[in-house]
C-alpha cells in the first residue's frame, strides 16, 4: 500500500515538474529556437538577418493558405507549414518592423477578392474548390509586391523569394539599369536583310520590369544612378570607357557582362580587316584585375548538348557541336539567377577561366558536359556545314565554364589612375560581376517565337535566355545582404543506396545514349559525303543503306538500354524486398530479444537486492 502511495506521489511530482518546466521555459526562452535540421531549414542565412534589420519602415505581410480546400494535400499542408513557420521567423527578428496576417480565401469572399487585388494565383481543384498558397506584402507608401503561388519544387528558393521580396518593398524609388551595347538590342537597320529591325525581345523583357538608361560605348563616366550595368558585346573599348567601367565596379556597382569569341549574329560594319577580330569582344584588361580571363579565339563543342538545326534549302536537320542547348544538369543548382530555369541556348561560347592567384572567388553558373572539346574561333568563320565539326570532335572529359559569378575583394585595373582623369578607387572589398562567354544568346532567334496578334508582338519562349537575364539583373539589383542569399538544397532524406543504384544505371545510359549520337553523327557525315556523288540514283541507294544500318544499330541499343532500365528496376525491387524482410521480421525480433535481456538484466539485479 505504501509502494503504491509513493509511485502516485512520484507520478504526480513528475507531472508538476514538467508542467512547470514547460511554463518557465515559455517565459524564460520566448523566442529561443534550436534548429536541428540536417539542413538548417528554420536557420536564417546572415544576408537575410542583415536584411531583416535594416528595415526602416513598417511591412505588412498577408500569407493567403487554402487550409480547408489542402485537406486531403499532405504534401502541400506540410509545404503550407513550412512556410508559415519561416515567415514566423522572418517577423521574430524582424523587431517590430513586420506584421503578419494569415487568411484563408473561402470561395467569393472578400478575403478571395483581396488575394486576386494583390496579385495572387489559385489553383483550381476539383468540386469547384481553389487552392491559394501565396504572400502579399505592403509598405507605408501603399506600393505592393506579392509571390503569386509557393511552388512546391522550389523550395530551396523559398528564403531568398521571401527576401527579394523584403528587399524590394524596402526601397524607396525604382533603381536604374545602365545599357551599353554593342549589338542593335534596341532594333535598327539589319545590315543582312536590308530591312529594319525591332528591339530584341529581351530587351522589351528587361524594360517591362526595369528602368532603363542608354549608355554610349564611347562613355568615359558611368552615372550616379546606375546601379547594374548590362554590358553586351564591348569591341575595342577606350582606355576612359575601360576606366569608367573599372570605377563604377569598384565604388560598388553590379556589372552584367555578355562577352564573345565569335559572335553569330553580329552583323554590324566593323572597320576590322579580320572576321574573327570584327566579330569577337572581351574585356581582357579588365578581367584579368578582377581574377578571370576569356580564352582567346576559342569556342567550345559539346557533342551531348549539341543542338539540332536545319541546313540547305531543304532545311535538313543536323546536330551543330558549336550550337548547344544546356539542359537543367548544366545550370547551376545552387545559384538562384540559374536555380529556376529548365534550359538555356548559346551559340559558338567560349571559355571561361579563373586566374590563379585570384582573390576573387570564381562560381560557374553555366557548364558544357564532358563532351565537350575547345575549337578554334576562327574554324566557324569559314564553316559551310555544321557536320564539318563532327569528324574533329575529341572530347576531352573537361567541363567547361561558360558563364561564372566573380565576387569578392578585387583590384582596380588602373591602380596607378588614367591620365586626364580624377584619381579613382585602387581596390574594392567586394564586387559583384556576372560574365557570359556568349552574346547570341540574347538574339531572339536562340529562345523565343514571336507571334503578331493584330500588331502586337507576342512572345513564345522555347528556352530560358531572357529569364537568365531578368534573373541576373534582379538579383544583382539586390542588396549586398540579398546577394548573399543563396539557394538551399530541398529537405529530403534520400534513399542513398537506390540513389546510388539509380546512378550507376543513368551513367549506363548515358554512354550508350552518347554512343548513339556518336553514331547519328557518323551517319549525317556520311549522307553528306554521299550527296557528292556522281548520280542521284547512286546518292539514293547509298544513303538508304546507310539510314538502313544506322536504324538496325539503333534499334539494337534501344534494346540494351531496355535491359538497363529492367536491371534498374530489379536491382531496386530487390532492395526494397529486403527492406521490407527487415522491417517486418528482423527489426521485431532484434527489439524482442533486447526487451528480452533486458527484463532477465532486472530480473537478475532483483534477485541478488533480496538476497
């Protein structure tokens, strides 16, 4: 009777001590959080902290969340949770300066009328039901930025849309983009066509969303206001337009720079005796300040990337290896200008390189494959066909840098001044540039179709360009404290064995899928040293034969690349099989048998306390 009073008692004192624990520590720890996440996903990086405290006036923010219509959404729920437990932490150190409001849009209410003002998606679902997961946010000056919809595949750039969008209701006027250019961005008189030419639609894309200011490439100072210069394809600069550029970089300004070995679509009147010299631009002395270098007339080759054009007058499709399309495995991950983007095109890019000794720091945003070769510029000035570049191609298993962020501390191109000029800034604690090896890119040509709809021009983007321009352009408009912002990796606790199993099968396929190209582009040599045959019949039979083969050798790899994938998927069904074997079998019993030992432990330990 005794034993039983005192382990009441001791039960009782147990949940008196845990309630007054959880009390006190409500009081004593409010606002205390430890984040033991793998990831550091309730871990704010520095740049945003920065951020959050340099907030001078009042932000209001409305997280709209259909909590009622995700019901049966675990996925979207637990995304939903996510989100609401960052912006809970945004407004904790944000000190007062954020506000947040939670609302749920029922169907036809006001709350819905407001999410639609503010500039919110919904995703319809069935039974008439919509889905909002978005943010609004207000400043004093009544001016409103919103996320449309948390898309739920892109959650490693959830803290830096949150603090783009900080950033931005943040300011107080519009900041301005300085363009220099040495290509027709703004249209004009096509040398090629004869006829005149409308503004790039990258350009009409950047000007949507920024303000804009021309800027002479014979300038010999860069504006106050400026605060990103674009930069596209600078040819035989001055020495004062290389110093203003330089000066402009080191007092802080944000640099875009599009260089090229050998631009395609360059079709300006260059007083250059030299074809490859009228249609290349760098930025040598400037770049070699800053810890970088554009490779000299050369231009890279992927036979993985390549992409499919159309020749002749029949517009027969062939693979050009100086023309690539860079899927999503080549644009950086862990970047936020290249994180959100499926592909890009580049046309005849060079090569970009980090000096050695730089104290700059050096991160590839876009990467050939490793197959991918260096070809001489001057190869392309004279090509007559895109499969003349196939019998060279060698690749060297190199990846290649064809576009890179430069940051950091960095030295001033003329740190002994520039006659005639005030004497400038000799260093820089941290810049911010971003070099393309590429300017065709922004041709529109290269990613988008445009449509005229009763005169106006509808654009239909096939590929990513403009978005990597918009992107870049906005983040480098961003604060120091926002460039820091990167993106995170998405919280997931991966199956490393089936990953592992599932690589070893795509490196598989993707040597036989090169080999198929390899052989695909054999085949086109070979049709086309067939059309310079004698007679059309001879041509005729001998390209059927040679399509014949290729077809057979295709089917055959087809097949291996089936027996792969079942291999895949056996070698994976395999270890699930043996998960579940454990789970179901030997993990009760090896809990059995220590619960086992450990009661006959006790056992033990009780009888020798009697005795």
């Amino acid at each position: 009777m005794k034993r039983m009073f005192y382990s009441s008692l001791g039960l009782v004192v147990v949940a008196l001590t845990f309630f007054v624990f959880n009390a006190l520590s409500s009081l004593l720890f409010k606002g205390v959080q430890l984040d033991l996440t793998e990831q550091k996903l309730y871990t704010l990086t520095e740049g945003t902290q920065q951020l959050l405290a340099g907030l001078d006036e009042p932000i209001e923010l409305y997280f709209f969340y259909s909590n009622q219509a995700a019901r049966d959404m675990p996925q979207v729920r637990h995304y939903a949770q996510r989100v609401h437990e960052l912006l809970a932490t945004y407004t904790r150190l944000a000190d007062g300066k954020l506000k947040l409001h939670v609302i749920e849009p029922e169907p036809f209410s006001a709350q819905e009328d407001q999410a639609a003002q503010m500039g919110l998606q919904a995703i319809p679902l069935a039974q008439g039901e919509s889905l909002y997961l978005g943010l609004a946010g207000k400043n004093s000056q009544g001016d409103v930025q919103s996320i449309a919809f948390f898309a739920l595949e892109q959650e490693e750039l959830l803290e830096y849309e949150l603090s783009r969008m900080l950033h931005a209701l943040s300011q107080t006027s519009l900041p301005v983009i300085g363009v220099m250019s040495g290509l027709q961005l703004n249209g004009g008189f096509d040398m090629l066509s004869g006829q005149a030419q409308p503004a790039w639609m990258v350009m009409e894309e950047v000007r949507q969303q920024f303000q804009i200011e021309s800027i002479a490439l014979t300038a010999d100072e860069i504006p106050e206001s400026v605060s990103v210069l674009w930069l596209v394809h600078p040819q035989n600069l001055s020495p004062p337009t290389l110093y203003a550029i330089d000066q402009f970089v080191m007092r802080g300004g944000k640099l875009l720079v599009f260089v090229d070995p050998y631009s395609e679509f360059d079709t300006g009147m260059s007083m250059a005796a030299d074809e490859l010299q009228a249609r290349a631009s760098n930025l040598q002395t400037l770049f070699e300040a800053w810890g970088l270098r554009l490779r000299d007339d050369v231009v890279v080759g992927d036979s993985l990337y390549a992409m499919t054009v159309g020749v002749g007058s029949e517009q027969r499709a062939v693979r050009h290896l100086g023309w690539l399309n860079l899927p999503k495995q080549a644009l950086s991950a862990e970047d936020v200008v290249t994180a959100p983007l499926q592909n890009i095109t580049l046309a005849t890019a060079g090569v970009l390189e980090p000096l050695e000794g730089a104290t700059t720091l050096f991160t590839p945003l876009l990467q050939t494959s490793d197959s991918a070769m260096p070809y001489a510029a001057r190869r392309f000035a004279g090509l007559r066909s895109p499969t003349e570049l196939q019998a060279d191609m060698q690749p060297t298993g190199e990846r290649y840098t064809l576009a890179a962020r430069i940051s950091g501390p960095a030295k001033s191109a003329f740190t002994q001044g520039l006659e005639g000029q005030l004497p400038g800034l000799k260093q820089a604690k941290q810049i911010q540039v971003l070099v393309v090896a590429d300017t065709d890119m922004l041709r529109d040509t290269m990613w988008v179709q445009v449509q005229d709809f009763f005169g106006q021009r509808l654009p239909q983007p096939w590929a990513g360009n403009a978005s990597f321009v918009v992107n870049a352009i906005d983040n480098l408009l961003g604060s120091d404290a926002l460039l820091g912002v990167r993106s995170r990796a998405q919280f997931s606790r991966p199956f490393t064995l089936v990953d592992r199993l599932r690589r070893s099968a795509e490196e598989r396929y993707a040597e036989k899928e090169q080999q198929l190209q390899r052989r695909l582009m054999q085949a086109e040599q070979k049709i086309a040293e067939l059309q310079t045959g004698d007679t059309e019949l001879n041509v005729s039979m001998q390209q059927q034969a040679t399509i014949q083969q290729f077809m057979q050798e295709r089917l055959q790899i087809r097949k291996e690349l089936r027996e792969v994938r079942y291999q895949l998927n056996a070698d994976i069904e395999s270890l699930g099989t043996t998960v579940k074997v454990f789970n179901v079998a030997v993990m009760p019993f090896i809990l059995t048998f220590a619960m086992v030992l450990i009661g006959l432990h006790r056992r033990i330990r009780r009888m020798h306390t009697e005795a």
